[in-house]
C-alpha cells in the first residue's frame, strides 16, 4: 500500500511535468527491486485514470466551451479530435510492444534525447512571434498529435514532447501547456477503458492498492497542472531537461552498478 501512495503521488507529479510519468514508474520499482501489482503496465495504467480524473475536474469550462464548437468546421475540438488519431491508433498498434520495452537502458536514451529537443526548442523560443490558444490551426495541431504517439515509449513524456512540438509552432509555453493537457485526455480515457476491460477479465486483482494509487495520482496531478501552467507563464522548460539528463545519469550509473536485483 506504501509502494502504491508513493507511485500515486510519482504519477500525479510526473504526468504533468516534463519528466516521463513512465519512465519515474518503471525506474522506482526496478531500482528499489519492489515486485507484483505495483510493478505492472496495469498498475501504471490504473495510476493515469487518477490524472485522467484531475484533467477533467481541472479543465471542465474548457472541455464545456470545446464542446460548443461542434458544429464548425474549424472547431478546437475537431483539431483535437483528430489529433487524438496518431496516439490512438500507436496504442492499440503497439500495446503488446509497449508492455514489453520497459528497459532503464532505452529510457536514460529517451530522457536524454527529448531533453535535448527541450534545450533547442528554448533556444528559438524568443526569436519567433509567439500565438496563443485560439490561433492553433488543424495543421499544427495534428504536428502536435504525432508528437503525442512518440510518448507511447516510456521517458520521453507525453507533456513534454508535445509541449516541445507546440512551441515548434509557435506556441506559447502556457498555451503549449494547455492543448498538451487537453490533448490528453481523450488518449488517456482510452488507454484506461482498455486496461480496465483487461482487468475485469483477469480477476483477482488487489483493488485497495488501485483505488489508493488512482485517488493519490488525481489529487496530486491536480495540483500539478495549475502550478505547472503558472510555471511556464514565467518560466522556461531548461530545469525540467536538466533534471532529465540527471535521471538518465542516475540510471546509466545504476545499470552499470547492478541496481535493479
């Protein structure tokens, strides 16, 4: 129950912040050698349902005011909609892969490698005219969704590829934020109904422990979505990709120790 409050409160952090909810719930569990229910994709899965569950208590006017849009063309909620496709479709594509390339080896490269496009992706963000929301258009906004289907490998992080794609078109970094968030959603509610299916189909599962992990992730996540959207009102992506390289230096030197068991 211990193990599941502390990934509770990892996920809920995590998957908001740049850093790869992913990669800090494989690497915890396989550095502390802590096994059964909490050490599963499952588990992991179960954990974004509670940062589903923030996303829509925290984002409800805004998905209230998508929904308005129904009826035109060029609606936010139709850019959305179809920008949902690619991680979608990578999803149910991949999903026996994804279960099975869990390695702290191709997460420290992952880590490492999106921290990179966080530094360059800084780097222009001055030197270019900055848009806000209501300016993202189909093309960018599907830009945007492919992004989100690399997040599928784990330590590359859904917030942060996608935030570094929203700046590539101009963006600015709270308004990244925000579709990065709204993007989400729909791609987290069916990842969860899927995992939800396969586990009324398994049986005995530990439900104290998912119900603890779900309720932790969606109380903290929620605070992590407001404070990390008033964070980049002022300030840049550069601390959340240092601390990323640091991860994947911890994890390369761990490796190299036989942490793990």
């Amino acid at each position: 129950m211990l193990e599941a409050i502390i990934l509770g409160i990892i996920q809920g952090l995590t998957e908001f912040i740049p850093v790869s909810s992913s990669a800090h719930l494989i690497v915890f569990p396989w550095f502390f050698d802590w096994q059964g229910t909490v050490n599963t994709l499952s588990f992991d899965i179960a954990l974004h349902s509670g940062t589903l569950l923030a996303l829509l208590v925290y984002f409800r006017q805004d998905w209230l005011d998508l929904l308005k849009t129904i009826r035109r063309r060029d609606g936010m909620i139709w850019k959305i909609f179809f920008a949902t496709i690619p991680a979608a479709a990578a999803g149910v594509l991949l999903h026996d892969w994804i279960g099975e390339n869990r390695s702290p080896a191709l997460i420290a490269f992952t880590l490492s490698l999106v921290s990179v496009l966080m530094i360059l992706s800084e780097r222009n963000y001055a030197k270019s005219a900055r848009t806000g929301f209501e300016k993202i258009n189909m093309k960018n906004a599907l830009f945007i969704g492919i992004a989100q289907a690399f997040a599928l490998m784990p330590g590359v992080s859904r917030s942060g590829i996608t935030i570094v794609a929203g700046l590539a078109t101009g963006l600015k970094r709270a308004d990244a934020a925000r579709f990065s968030f709204l993007l989400a959603t729909p791609v987290i509610a069916g990842a969860s109904l899927l995992e939800a299916k396969n586990l009324m189909n398994a049986g005995n599962i530990e439900l104290g422990i998912f119900i603890t992990g779900i309720a932790v992730s969606a109380i903290v996540g929620y605070a992590a979505i407001k404070y990390l959207i008033l964070f980049l009102q002022k300030y840049s992506l550069r601390s959340f990709a240092y601390y990323r390289f640091i991860l994947a230096f911890v994890i390369i030197l761990s490796i190299w120790n036989g942490a793990g068991g």
